[in-house]
C-alpha cells in the first residue's frame, strides 16, 4: 500500500473521497438488513439526481466547437 507524500496530498485525499463514503456507509445503527438496503436505494437515487445535475451544468457551460470565430 502507498503512503501519502505529504499530509497536504491526505487532506486533499480525504476532502475529494469523505463526501462520496458518508452518503454511502449507513450509519451503525442500522443493524436490519432491510433499513440498510433502503438506505442503499437512497444513497444511489441521490448520487444519480447529483451526478445528472453536474453533468448538465458542465454541458451547458461548454462552448461547441462549430460556433468559434476563425
């Protein structure tokens, strides 16, 4: 296993990834099997609903290539 360079290079590790794993871990205090897998459902319903805005954003700030000035 590879060990971070600097604790600069963790914190931005942590930053990026920390946000992500909390939507998916379910809290501890859901032992039934049942709440978990709800839980789950939510957790990718959310992630979709996220990742289809931001990919939406990022189209609509894009120029297309065809309307540059030459």
């Amino acid at each position: 296993m590879q060990r971070f360079r600097s604790p600069g290079g963790c914190q931005g590790f942590l930053t990026v990834f920390s946000a992500p794993r909390n939507l998916f871990v379910p809290p501890a205090a859901n032992a039934n099997a049942l709440t978990r897998h709800i839980h789950r459902l939510q957790a990718f319903a959310q992630w979709k609903t996220t990742t289809a805005l931001a990919a939406c954003e990022c189209a609509q700030n894009q120029t297309p290539s065809a309307q540059k000035k030459t």
